[in-house]
C-alpha cells in the first residue's frame, strides 16, 4: 500500500559529525552489493506505512508529525506512531462486497435486474459492452460500471460517466466510476469519466484484471469530508496522513491486486492525492500511460509505484503539483520521453518499514522534466538510478539527493550491508548537484558518455574515458576506476578533494585544474578530517 512520504521545502540540516564519518565509511565499502529482494515477495504493508513518511523538517516538525500519526492510528499521547493502532483492516474480495452500480456485467453477462440506471442506458447494451450510453448519479456509495470476471473483454465506447456521491473505499473501489475486478478485462474507448466525491476514483482494476482505456478523459475532482469524519488508516480513510504534506480526498485511477491496466492518448487528472495511484499490488501490479497527460493540480503526486509495483510512462505529459512520481520500496517506475514540472521532486524515493535490501528502480530515458526542488529525492532508501539522454532542470540546482528519514518507521538497517544507492549518467550533458547525505549507505556514480557540471558530495564517482565532471563547488568524492587529470575541472576557488580508488595511476598530493580549481587526492584518514571540518564549519 501507499507509504508517501512528507517533503518539506527547506533544505536538509548539517548532517552531525558521526553521521558524516559514517557517510564517508559507507561509501569506501565497495563490496558487492547484495542480490535485489524480489518485488514478488516485497511486503505489501498497509495503509499505516503511508503514515510512515516523515521528512527532513523544522525543528519540533518530527514531534508534532509523529503525533499527528498517532492521533491517527488511535495510538494514546507519546506512543510510538504506527504501533498502538495495529495493521489496517484487511481488503474484502468483490465476492464479499455488494456492490451497488448503474450498470453491471458479470461473467460475461450483463445483468440489467443488478443495474440501476435502466432508464438512463440510452444507447446499445450487450453482454459485450455498451455504446453512446449515459450514466449518472449522485448517490454515495454508487458505481457507475462494475465488470466482474470473463476474461472475454467488455467495451464501453462513446460513453459519459458522471458521479457526484461520496465512495466509502477506494481500496475496494466501492464509488468509483468504471471498475473491473475479479479477473475480468475492460476497454474504455472515447470515454469521459468524471467524479466530484471523496473516495471516488474515475477507474480502478483490481484482483488480477485488466483495463484498457484509449482517449478518454478520467478526472477525480474529491470533495468536501463528511462533517462526522474520525481520521483513521487503511481501508475507508478519506485524505492522505497528515505527514505526508500533500492533500486530496480521491484519487483518479487506482490499480491493486495483480492487475494490469495500460492507458493510450488520454487525459487523467485529479484536483488532489494522486492521478495515477498503485496500492496493495499483491507482489505484482503494471500501470501504463502512453501519449497520455498526467496531472494533479492542487496538491499531490503525478504517479505512484507502491512495493511490487511497475509504473511506465511512454512519451507522455507529467505535470504534478508536489510529485512528479513516489517510489515505495521495491517499487519501479520507468519515464520514457516524459516531459512535465513537479512543485517539489521529479521522483521522490523512500523506504518504509520494509526490507533492508529492497531496491527501487528508477529510470528516466530521454524527455524534459523540471522541479522546485532535487529532481531525484531517496529518502533511507536503496535505489538505482539510471539516466540516459534526458534533460533535468531542478530550480535547486540539486539533480540527486539522498537524506536519512526523520521518520521513526523508516526501514532498519540494523548494521546490515544494504545494496545502497547507485546513479548511473548515460548520453547526457546536465548541470547540477549530487549530493550523498545519508550515512547509512554508500552511493556510486557513473558518469558514461556524459558530462557533469556540478558539485559531487560523499560518493564513489567513476567516469568512462569519453566522460567529464566540471565541480562547480567544494566536493568530496573518492575516485574509482583509473580517470585522467584532463577529465577533471573546477573553477578557481573551488577545490575537488579525494580519495583515490586503488586503480587510480593519481597520487596523493594537489594537482591544478584547467579551469583554475584544484584537485586534491589524499588518503581516508585526510578526507575524513576535511570533511569534519567543513561540517564543523557549515554549523
């Protein structure tokens, strides 16, 4: 399930100084990482690890955050958030929920005793699908089309679904305007879907079905919370934690349970919480959008890959007012061609109360993305980066971030060697900032066919032979493979320090730059002390 987390718009404190030492040390250890955790057996956590999701914040925010939590999950003043409440209560089958919808099929059938809106069918309906039809309502609790079971694929075309009640569950998609469930295959074609209630999702798949929608235009406007809402976590919560920072009571399109849904040349948008949602994926979920515009307006995430889930985006438009995309443990996402803005992160990545060596995997090939903020943030968290032939344009000038999680249910490491954070540059020519801060876990650059202006601090950077690195600030770095003096720049008055990888033909000593910096190679003890004194300085 969701594990979001909460990103504030100040920039992470000085990190201490026995985090810094063991920044440093993590990064020396280059022993081969361990074997990715297969996302099949990633733990599909609950709607508390979206609670889970604490930030680097203002002095006194991780209290009140944790506090909020608690409150939420009905835990007593001062307990441990995430703990007194217990797990969420689990999802319900469709076999167990009675559905109410304007329009159900069922195995192949569709059944017009289980339909509601007989009058309002005005066009062509068959037990394979439905044509030119209407259907509205303003019911809570109210479907528009439920299709369960069949692997036969129903249709609906030239349709207009228009629902304006309140849901109860978007986990079970009960109010949502097209579901398919049960193993059953839906296609949406030149069809609009609009919802203007809490908990309305405009489509969802669930329980291993498949959904196609081509053209059509899906929004999720939300509503108002009912006057007599207690918060709560999991199954039937009406809004985002509190700590997550982002607001919205629907999402527009949520996939769970094994499903599979694929989207071409349309249009999905959502006022707030999130457009294209995964959940409780079951160990394995695949979204898709190709030629298609992903937006969130007010606040929230573009696209979302929880534990086990594979997100893809193909030559599309990701425009996101907080997140461009999350990233949840060993969740994927792959942006192909992708261009849009994101208020905070591009992608934000984080772990939460999940293994140790689960690994997310992020790539961004080709496409144009800006942010506010770090285009990538990795929160505690294990990741691989690859970014090949794309252009970043964070308004920070911060292109990769790595921070500890404040947040208490941040996965433990517990002195384990984890796979770490690896970034990978491929075809590129970017400008801007890498910087390491989290000293739970080493991270390793690799610059191939790419050059990099910017600041590089706390990681192992290795670059091929046709690659460059410009510092356009003080960094710290050790090098790793056998890189040439030429390779290196910085402008006058800023010097690159580093340890040498045990290849280099470098020696200890300080070499003058072309640019009119230096560099300075040294051993572990040496850096060490450098970069206590400039953390030491920076408080």
């Amino acid at each position: 399930m969701n594990s979001k987390t909460l990103q504030h718009s100040a920039a992470p404190a000085s990190l201490p100084a026995l985090t810094a030492i063991a920044l440093l040390c993590a990064s020396l250890t280059l022993a081969p990482a361990p074997a990715r955790a297969d996302a099949s057996t990633a733990p599909s956590l609950g709607a508390a690890a979206e609670t889970a999701a604490g930030a680097m914040a203002a002095p006194g925010a991780d209290t009140a955050a944790e506090a909020q939590v608690a409150l939420a999950l009905g835990a007593p003043p001062g307990a441990p958030a995430g703990m007194a409440g217990g797990p969420p209560p689990p999802v319900r089958s469709s076999k167990e929920i009675d559905y109410a919808a304007e329009l159900t099929v069922s195995d192949g059938r569709y059944l017009p005793a289980r339909s509601l809106a007989a009058a309002a069918v005005a066009g062509k309906t068959s037990d394979s699908g439905a044509k030119g039809i209407t259907l509205r309502s303003a019911s809570a609790n109210r479907n528009g089309l439920i299709v369960h079971g069949s692997h036969t694929p129903y249709t609906l075309s030239d349709a207009n679904i228009a629902l304006s009640g309140n849901g109860s569950n978007d986990f079970e998609a009960i109010g949502a305007g097209a579901l398919v469930d049960a193993g059953g295959s839906l296609v949406l074609k030149s069809v609009t879907i609009t919802t203007s209630g809490v908990l309305a999702a405009a489509t969802a798949a669930r329980e291993g079905a498949t959904l196609k929608v081509y053209d059509s235009t899906l929004t999720a406007h939300g509503g108002p919370l009912p006057a007599d809402y207690v918060p709560k976590i999991g199954p039937g919560m009406m809004e985002p934690p509190p700590p997550l920072g982002i607001k919205g009571t629907a999402r527009t399109h949520l996939s769970t349970s094994r499903s599979k849904t694929y989207f071409y040349n349309s249009h999905i948008s959502a006022d707030g919480w999130g457009a294209l949602s995964t959940d409780d994926t079951g160990g394995d979920v695949y979204l898709e959008a190709n030629d298609s515009d992903i937006t969130t307006r007010n606040s929230g995430y573009g696209v979302y890959a929880d534990f086990g889930a594979t997100v893809v985006l193909n030559r599309s438009r990701l425009n996101a007012a907080t997140f461009g995309g999350i990233i949840a443990g060993a969740g994927k996402i792959d942006l192909n061609q992708v261009e849009g803005n994101a208020g905070a992160n591009t992608v934000m990545i984080h772990s939460v109360m999940g293994d140790p060596q689960e690994r997310a995997l992020l790539a961004i090939k080709g496409g144009r993305l800006a942010s506010a903020q770090a285009a990538v943030l990795v929160k505690s968290a294990n990741a691989d980066i690859t970014i090949d032939g794309a252009q970043l344009l964070p308004q920070d000038g911060v292109l990769v971030r790595s921070i500890v999680n404040q947040d208490p249910n941040a996965t433990r490491i517990d002195g384990q060697q984890v796979p770490g954070i690896h970034v990978t540059l491929r075809n590129v020519d970017l400008k801007g900032d890498i910087l390491h801060q989290d000293g739970k876990r080493g991270m390793t650059v690799t610059l191939s066919h790419s050059k990099l202006r910017g600041a590089v601090q706390g990681a192992v950077l290795e670059l091929s032979t046709d690659s460059s690195w410009t510092a356009s600030n003080d960094s710290r770095v050790i090098l790793a493979g056998t890189p040439e003096l030429a390779q290196l720049d910085a402008p006058s008055g800023v010097t690159i320090h580093a340890q040498r990888g045990t290849a280099s033909t470098l020696r200890d000593g300080s070499y003058p730059l072309a640019g009119g910096g230096r560099l300075v190679v040294s051993g572990a003890q040496l850096a060490w002390h450098l970069l206590m004194r400039s953390i030491v300085k920076n408080d």
